[in-house]
C-alpha cells in the first residue's frame, strides 16, 4: 500500500491592472522581470475572452515549498523601496498581491508583516488570498 505524499506550495505575486501600461517602464522601476503580461483585447488562447485590460505581474522569485512568509518577504522588500511609485499607479491602476497556498494537508497558514500591510494601507494595494486543499 502506497502511502499519500502530503505537499504545500505557496507563492506570491504583484500585479499590475489598468489601461494603457508602460511595461518597460514598470519593470526598470521595480528592477524586477515580469513573468505574465498582457495588453487588453488579447487572448490566453485563440478560444478565450479577451482580457478586459493591460496586466504586469510578477512573482517572488523563490521555489513553491518555501513558507509563505518568505514570498511575502521577497516582495516586500522589492515594493518597500517604490513607495511613491505605487501611490502613483494606484490611481491610475488597480493593483495587488496575488497570494496562493495549495496543500494535500487540511490544516495552513498566512502571515503577513506588519510592514507589509503598511505598505499596502499607504499605497492602496490590496492583498487577495486563493486557498486550495485538496
């Protein structure tokens, strides 16, 4: 009898919505590569609805079976020191922190810094939380 291997992947993202983004722009003042763009009215797949508008996202560089907290930590740091840029895109955009935790384990946790939610508070980025438990 095989016995379940039990597995927790965490990661976290920035992304960037609104019309009209400046891509390069984005990237050379985070310092950071994205990993998924796109502009609005292109599709995922010949057969998918168009997107509604322009995205910028990236994702803490770090692999899925490290904490959460340290993906966390790994964007805060790199968003910490673009504080006046946020607030900037922030009006123009909507923005947020894409956090995901997918496990085989019924029991997990998030956490975040107080730093981090500061942040967010300041620069009006808001924190969205997907929770898979399979």
């Amino acid at each position: 009898m095989r016995k379940n291997i039990g597995y927790r992947h965490h990661f976290a993202c920035l992304r960037i919505f609104g019309d009209q983004l400046d891509f390069d722009q984005i990237t050379k003042q985070f310092k950071l590569k994205p990993d998924h763009t796109h502009k609005k009215g292109e599709r995922r797949t010949p057969t998918s609805p168009r997107y509604l508008s322009d995205s910028w996202q990236t994702k803490a560089k770090l692999p899925t079976s490290r904490p959460h907290i340290h993906h966390i930590e790994w964007l805060y740091k790199h968003l910490k020191r673009n504080t006046s840029y946020l607030k900037k895109l922030s009006k123009t955009c909507s923005i947020d922190i894409y956090c995901s935790y997918h496990s085989n384990y019924d029991q997990g946790n998030l956490e975040f810094s107080p730093g981090l939610l500061q942040l967010c508070g300041q620069t009006k980025i808001s924190i969205k939380i997907s929770i898979l438990v399979q």
